[in-house]
C-alpha cells in the first residue's frame, strides 16, 4: 500500500445516510443499506493496509429514539450482514467484537452477535468493534458499578483504583487507544463515542456522507493522519 505510520486503531462514526437517500428522495432505509455496503468496504480496507482496530459506530444508546420503523429495519439489517459476512469474516481472519449494552438488544439480535462473537473468537488479523446500544457514558457507568462492587465486596480498595484499571472494565480491554477518528457527514462531535479511549486520538472531519465514504476516501484520511505530528502531552 505504501503507506506509513498506520494507525493501528481507527474509529469511524458513519454519520449522513439519511441525508443520502434523501438528496436521492429515497427513504433513510435506502442510506443506511449502501452505509453497510460501505462498512464492508471499510474493514476490508483496514485489513488490507493492516489496522489492527477498527471501532464503528452502528448504533448509539440514543438512537432507540428514532422511528420505530427506523430501529427495526437497523436492527434485521444487522442480522442479515452478520449471516452474510460471516463467512468472510472467518476466512479473513476477522474478529467480531461487538462494544455496548448487548444484553438490551432485540432477543434475535443478541442471538446473532453472540453467535458471530463465538465464531470469530479466535481470529486475530483485524478486530472489528461494532458499537451497537454503545454510549461512552453508559460505558464508564457500567465500569464505575463494576468497581464499586469489588470494593462494596472487600476485593479492592479505593486508592487501588488507577487508569491501568479503569482501562481493564471498558469494552476495549486489551486494545490499543484510537489512533485516528473518522467521522463523516460534516458533524464535527464525539457524539458519546469511546470517550475515555479518545483521550489523544487524532480527529478527522469530513463532508463527504458515509455512503459515500469509499477507499479512496478512506486513503485520504490516513494520509491526513500520517502528516500529524503525536506528543501525547510531551514537547
Ligand atoms: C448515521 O446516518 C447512521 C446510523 C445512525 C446508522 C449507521 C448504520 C449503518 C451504516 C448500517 C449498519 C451497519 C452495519 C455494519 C450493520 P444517519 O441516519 O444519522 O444520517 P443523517 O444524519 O443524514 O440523518
């Protein structure tokens, strides 16, 4: 690929595919499935020029607010690419890891993702984190409980309680931070995603809407990344 300095953990809000289909005067149902074609195009992608990492945004712990309708077809659009992509996912050495409150998902999807988890655990090319009723907030949330129930319990005492640790109750435990955030469609938010792990990642904005997000756009925004000079609070 000729690329240097790859990121070795990208995150990705896919933002703008409602605005897609419109600009097409399509339903958003039309957005969101060239969005997923686009999210295979992506983790190909990143497996290609060697992420390790690569975090996507599906769905937030907010978006339960959207039409009914809407959080349905979302919903039989992921069970119907985990079928597809599976396949692919094992001969390609992908691991799915899904990051959020999976617990609270429809009964058939968890059933889906739990599935894909089992079948692809032992893959170790690209991990894909697919954030689905994931919210950073939520997630530290759920971590605090965690460690106050150790500490509640007698196993852990307060002072013990540092980043190292934190880090070890996140969805991500064991990965690298993101190295680069790419987020689509104009918005210029973290919208919720992965805060703690974003402390020192890079930023990427950019217009173009994320059906629209191909490899070449993918390319552009590693060669923006690659010209960034990282001090991680240093000088
Ligand atoms: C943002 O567009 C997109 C979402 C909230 C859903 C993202 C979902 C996909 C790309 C498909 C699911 C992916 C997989 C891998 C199953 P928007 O609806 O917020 O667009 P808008 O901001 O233009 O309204």
């Amino acid at each position: 690929m000729g690329i240097e300095k790859i990121p070795r953990h990208v995150a990705i809000i896919m933002d703008g595919n409602g605005r897609w289909a419109k600009l097409r005067e399509k339903p958003r149902i039309f957005g969101h499935r060239k969005g997923v074609e686009r999210a295979k195009e992506a983790s190909e992608f990143a497996l290609e020029v060697g992420i390790e990492v690569l975090s996507l945004y599906a769905f937030s712990t907010e978006n339960w607010a959207r039409p009914k309708d809407e959080v349905e077809f979302l919903m039989t659009l992921l069970e119907n690419y985990l079928d597809k992509e599976l396949p692919t996912m094992v001969e390609k050495g992908i691991r799915f890891h899904p990051i959020g409150r999976i617990h609270q998902l429809p009964e058939s999807t968890r059933k889906k993702v739990l599935e894909t988890v089992k079948a692809t655990e032992k893959n170790d090319k690209l991990t894909l984190n697919l954030a689905l009723n994931y919210g950073g907030q939520a997630e530290l949330v759920d971590a605090f409980k965690s460690l106050a129930q150790m500490v509640l319990e007698g196993h852990l005492q307060p002072r013990e309680i540092q980043e190292k640790l934190v880090e070890e109750y996140l969805y991500t435990r064991g990965q690298p931070p993101p190295d680069l955030l790419i987020r689509t469609s104009g918005e210029r938010r973290i919208s919720n995603f992965l805060l703690w792990q974003m402390a020192y990642t890079e930023f990427y904005f950019t217009s173009t809407l994320w059906p629209d997000f191909d490899r070449a756009e993918f390319l552009k925004a590693l060669l923006d990344y690659q010209k960034r000079e990282r001090r991680f609070g240093g000088v």
